[in-house]
C-alpha cells in the first residue's frame, strides 16, 4: 500500500511539473500582454519567431541591447510567440499562435514577423513596408529584423507613430539596428 501511495504521489508531482512547464498557449500570452498594456498604458509588441531564425535572434539581441530595452519597453508591452518549429521541437510552439499570425496576414511572412496592437488587440502596425495607397489589410513586404536603411527607417516611423519615444533615442535605436546589417 504505502509502494502504490508513493507511486501515485509521484505520478502527481510529474504531471504537476509538465502542466509548469508547458508552453503557454498564444491566447494566453496575448490576454497577459493586453492586461498588462492596459495596466500600464502601454502597445503591445508581438514577434513571431522560431528557435532555428537567426534573424529573430538578432531582433531580439538588438531589441534587448542596453541602447533600446529601456525605451522600447517604456512604450511597449513586449510577447514572443513561437511558430514554425521543425517536428523535434514542435513543444516550444505556443498553441494557437500559428492561427493568429494567419489572423494578422502573416501567414506567407518570413521570420520574424512583428507587429504593434493597442490594447485591445487592434492592429496599429506590421512589418509589412506596402507600396503607397495599400492599406493594412494587404500584406506587403516583411522587413523582419530591420537592418538595411530602407527597413530601418520604415521600423523608427512606425515606433514614432505608436510610441513615445523620443528623437534622440529613436536616433540611438536606428544605430544599433544598423549593426544587424555589418553581422549579415
């Protein structure tokens, strides 16, 4: 008896520690995001991203540099989803993110895809650069992880337009964005 209480306690506590270690679904990382942008009058920043994307890798290493993390995180209520994992490593997927970057026109996007939703979950921004006159409902050309002047300029436009951050640092964001392009 006290071999089958010990087995069943044990079967508890791993099924315990699977449940705190399972990935997040997509709808709850977006609920925590709005809840908090709302507390803290604050957008929110959503990348969509995969373990094997260099270049999400330099969005975050530059999004993270000690020159940006403070101003972008001022404004910005920043989530990462995971989509597009290969088979092995589906676990780090976050379920139901795959629908909404479908929902959000990202579907034929390379990573990482990223854009800007006010609190709500309205979409204020993309990495789409559109050809004038297209609107947001149109997909257009992802930028990605900014590292060319064009892809650079288009990003600090839409942080002007959806953020309150300053010149100075949208000046200082610009240049250490501009190192992704000397890394390609």
């Amino acid at each position: 008896m006290k071999l089958l209480s010990l087995a069943f306690i044990f079967l508890i506590a791993g099924n315990l520690t699977y449940a705190q270690d399972a990935t997040p679904s997509a709808e709850i990382v977006m609920n925590n995001a709005y809840q908090q942008a709302t507390t803290e009058n604050k957008k929110v920043f959503v990348m969509f991203q995969a373990s094997w994307c260099g270049w999400c890798r330099k969005m975050d290493a530059a999004m993270n540099d000690a020159s940006c993390k403070k101003a972008l995180e001022s404004s910005y209520v920043i989530v990462h989803l995971t989509v597009e994992e290969s088979k092995d490593k589906k676990d780090l997927e976050n379920p139901g993110a795959d629908f909404l970057k479908r929902k959000w026109l990202g579907e034929k996007a390379s990573l990482p895809f990223w854009l800007i939703l006010d609190k709500d979950g309205n979409i204020l921004a993309d990495s789409y650069i559109r050809k004038p006159g297209v609107s947001i409902d149109q997909p257009g050309d992802n930028i990605g992880c900014p590292a060319s002047d064009e892809e650079i300029t288009m990003f600090l436009k839409i942080l002007r337009k959806t953020s309150t951050i300053t010149d100075s640092k949208l000046e200082t964001i610009g240049k250490r964005f501009k190192k992704n392009k000397q890394t390609l």
